[in-house]
C-alpha cells in the first residue's frame, strides 16, 4: 500500500493553493435518480484512483454526454445500482459528481464501503503540473479531507492503472506496476501464524487449484474461502497460496507478501505462490487473469517482495503434480523468466 506523499506536506499549504474545484451535479450532466442505498461511514481511509481509457473530453457539454451513456451501461448492462465511482474528472478541469461523498462505489471490490472512488476521463494524463485534470483532482481531494469525507492520512492501496498525477513533485510509479489486489478481509480471514517469508523471493512458482474456477468477484470470494476452510481441515497454519487470480482478473490476497506457506515443499519460504483458480489441464485461463497475474509478478519485484532475477516456474518443476495443468503451463514457458 502506498500513501500518496505529497499529503504530508499539505499541513505547510494554504487551502487557497487548491480551493473548491469546479463541480457538476448529477442533475447538471443529467443523471438518473440515484437509487444506490449503501453508505459509507466518513472519514474513509483509502483513495482509489482509475483511468477510463478511450473516453476524452474537454467540454462539459461531451463529459456529460459520455457520463449519461456510462451510467446507461452500468445500470442496463452490468445491472448495477448506479455509476461505480463517486466522482469523475474531465479533461476540462471539471470534478463530475458520479454517486457523490455518501454513497458506496462499485468500483474495487473489498474496498467499496471504505474507499471513495475517482476515474479519470481520458487514456493519459501528460504534463503533469500543468494538467487541468489533475489540478481538479487535487482540489476534489483537498476538500474531501477538509470536509471531512476522506482522512488526512488516506491510503492509496492500487497503483493507477495509467500515469495519473496527483501533486507533480513527486514521480508516478510506473503504469500499471500492480493489479488491484482483494484483501483478505474481504474473503473473512483468520488472523495468521505462519512463518515469516525470506525477502526478496528467489522464485515465483505458478499453481492452480485444481477446483471450480470463478468469473465473477462474488463467486471469486466464495471460492477463496472453501480454499481456505479446506486448508483448516488439514491443519495448515493459513491459506496454501501467497495470492490467487481469478478469470474474473482479480487478484485475492491469500496469505500475502510477508509470511511462508505450504504450497511446495522445499520453496516455500524463498518463492511467490500464486494459484489459479480453476483446472486448466486442458484449456487455460482468459486473457484478463493471465495478464493480472503478470501484474502481480511485476508489482512483486517493483515493491522489492521478488528479486529482479527470479526464476519463474511451473509447479510441476519442482512436485510431482498436473499443477499448474498443461494448458496453462504451455502459456507460462513463454513467460520472462521462466525456468524448466
């Protein structure tokens, strides 16, 4: 997790170095009745920040078309209650109120009912300091923690998804270091007694579970939790991965970066366990799982969790198993890194 640095110094800036952003209401871009009835309880403790690529705008006449569209989607479509984020921000400075300061997002599952959610028009932010967007964004935020809808010492638990800035002295992490990652809370964990890891990993060795596989959060999280009551039973200390992915492209923390688990004998305090979830003995994973899980092998090296010339392997490599199952397996030899 990271806290956006430039926070700590905003107890030295007057509030006129920000002030009020420019807003626009739900009834200025034309929005529907907000049905959404869940609640969040203020001052929440994380931002979450992402990038809606391929929808530009630099007039609040087109930012508010393509915000009537977005929520038709949401609503018609993905059968939600209302748009996922709380507010938008345009290419034209303009902060667009999406579900407002009071109301849960849809946007990160396991942080909704404790996060506010702000998605940026546009694929990238250039020029940074001397972006309009990003001023916009930074007086939204500004004066959320004024309000007192988002704490001073705020949480930015996901890196952006592309280079948005928020406060220009300081450098953006690359694009797309780490996926979004599911807590363990949100899967009703038990609190851990494993051994502690041996930092930086020396491999990153590929699993599936073998089991049922997922394409929706829900039935992601539902999946992650028989996994772990299934481990209970055969009295291991947690979980038996470090992470496990989705075909939903969630990433969901099992026993995380710090602490070793019984995934294969001989590795297990020196490499990254990450599982499947499904069998893909003869059909692998979609696109966007593999893709979150390249995430997370990235995101473990850039955070210093795997050591840049780790050795990428198949949990057949190293046990006598069909894990990670010959279709995946075929898939990950042409992964950088990769290890017979």
């Amino acid at each position: 997790m990271r806290m956006l640095p430039w926070l700590l110094v905003f107890s030295a800036v007057s509030l006129q170095a920000w002030g009020t952003p420019t807003m626009v209401s739900r009834n200025e871009w034309g929005a529907r009745p907000l049905t959404c009835r869940a609640l969040l309880s203020p001052p929440v403790p994380y931002l979450i920040t992402e990038q809606l690529t391929g929808m530009e705008c630099q007039e609040q006449s087109v930012c508010s078309q393509l915000l009537q569209a977005l929520q038709s989607h949401s609503v018609h479509t993905k059968g939600w209650c209302d748009l996922a984020f709380n507010f938008l921000v345009g290419d034209d400075g303009r902060v667009y109120e999406g579900i407002g300061w009071d109301v849960q997002g849809l946007h990160t599952p396991g942080y909704n009912n404790v996060s506010l959610g702000i998605a940026f028009f546009g694929s990238k932010i250039v020029q940074c300091s001397l972006s309009s967007s990003s001023s916009a964004a930074e007086g939204l935020i500004f004066y959320a923690i004024q309000g007192g809808h988002l704490s001073p010492r705020y949480i930015q638990p996901h890196l952006l998804k592309e280079e948005i800035c928020l406060g220009s002295q300081h450098p953006v992490i690359p694009s797309k270091a780490c996926p979004n990652i599911i807590p363990r809370s949100a899967w009703e964990a038990k609190e851990t007694h494993c051994p502690q890891m041996n930092l930086p990993g020396k491999y990153a060795i590929i699993i599936h579970t073998a089991r049922i596989g997922c394409n929706v959060s829900m039935d992601c999280l539902l999946r992650v939790r028989g996994i772990s009551f299934h481990m209970d039973k055969q009295d291991f200390c947690d979980i038996g991965y470090h992470f496990l992915v989705g075909q939903d492209g969630g990433v969901y923390e099992g026993l995380g970066w710090y602490s070793q688990r019984s995934h294969t004998y001989g590795y297990n305090d020196i490499a990254l366990g990450i599982a499947f979830m499904g069998n893909f003995v003869e059909k692998p994973p979609n696109a966007v799982a593999l893709k979150a899980a390249r995430d997370l092998i990235q995101c473990a090296v850039v955070k210093g969790y795997l050591a840049p010339n780790y050795l990428l392997l198949g949990h057949s490599d190293v046990a006598d198993t069909l894990s990670p199952g010959q279709a995946l397996y075929n898939i990950i030899k042409m992964w950088p890194h990769f290890r017979h």
